[in-house]
C-alpha cells in the first residue's frame, strides 16, 4: 500500500460467523499485515481505499494445514 489516508478492510464471507472489519492509516508506502491466522483457513478479503492510496499488490502466504 502507498500514499496516505484509510484502508477499510472486511475478511470472511457475508454468511461467515466469525466475518469482521476493520479499518488501518496508512502514513508510508509499504506492506501492511491484515489477516493473521494460527493456521491455514479459507477466507474471503474486501478491501476499500480512500482516495490517495493505492493498492500495488496483495499476498496470501498459507500457514499450517
């Protein structure tokens, strides 16, 4: 991510139970963490970004099965 102003951010699906948002600043360019998880897990990101930042990239690494 880059620039500055708020990145707003759902994960999980609309008929998950455990779905959830959040918003974080962004002040500088560079890789933000969203969604940590102990292990691996299915899942659903949303992003929404203000006007003045900018999304270069995304990046799923899998965790344990």
């Amino acid at each position: 991510l880059s620039g500055e102003g708020e990145v707003g951010f759902t994960t999980g699906s609309t008929d998950d139970p455990d779905r959830a948002e959040a918003r974080i600043g962004i002040d500088r360019p560079g890789a933000y963490p969203l969604v940590e998880h102990e292990g691996h897990t299915a899942g659903v990101l949303e992003l929404e970004l203000e006007d003045g930042v900018e999304c270069h990239g995304t990046c799923f690494t899998p965790g344990l099965a």
